[in-house]
C-alpha cells in the first residue's frame, strides 16, 4: 500500500507535495474533483484544520470569453489557505469528452498533475 502511494504522488507537480486540498462536496462536481484528485494520490480533506501541515483549498469555475461561438473552459486553482498564493492551476475546454461531471473531473486532474 506505500508503493503504490509513494507512485501516485510521484505524479503530482512538485509545488503539490505535501499539500492537502480542502473540497466541499457539496454538490455533483465538486464530489468527483475530490475523487478524482484521491485516484492521483492527493490528500483531501472537507475543512481546514489549524495546526495541519499546507493546506490548499480547490476553487473551479467555468468561463468563456464574450461573443458567439466562443469555447467554454472549466479551471480549477488550488490557492493555498495560509498565503492565498495559488500553488496548482488547470483549464480544459468543455467538449464532447467532457460532458459529465466525472469525465470534467478525471481530465482536470489529469491536466493539474499530468
């Protein structure tokens, strides 16, 4: 179980190790960011805790820029709890493959810690 720990951290970008990441699930999406970071061997945790080591909190959103036609893109920062200095940051574009909230989830991730 520590080797396999051990190699899924190994695939978070190095400003991430030793972070845990505060998520509220409180709703479908932000349900499956959790999950999806706990598959890449992030720690979560549903509240800050004083006296814990770095904590980061997951903020996400989706934007798109003025005018017809323009692509929809879902971005996650993970700011860090203590400074506000975000220390993690994806986009994807909402596409065909990313039409659930899991499929957004799982590729968000992917992007943060590749």
């Amino acid at each position: 179980m520590l080797v396999a720990l051990g190699c899924a951290s190994g695939h978070l970008p190095a400003q991430l190790h030793g972070y845990a990441v505060v998520v509220e699930e409180k709703d479908t999406q932000s349900i499956e960011l959790a999950r999806a970071m706990r598959e890449q061997g992030i720690k979560v945790r549903p509240r800050v805790r004083g006296g814990s080591g770095p904590t980061a909190v997951l903020i996400y959103f989706t934007f798109s820029d003025p005018g017809p036609g323009q692509p929809l893109w879902f971005h996650i920062r993970l700011a860090d709890t203590r400074s506000g200095e975000i220390v993690g940051a994806a986009t994807i574009p909402l596409d065909s493959l990313t039409v659930t909230p899991r499929a957004r989830a799982v590729a968000a991730i992917k992007a943060l810690a590749p």
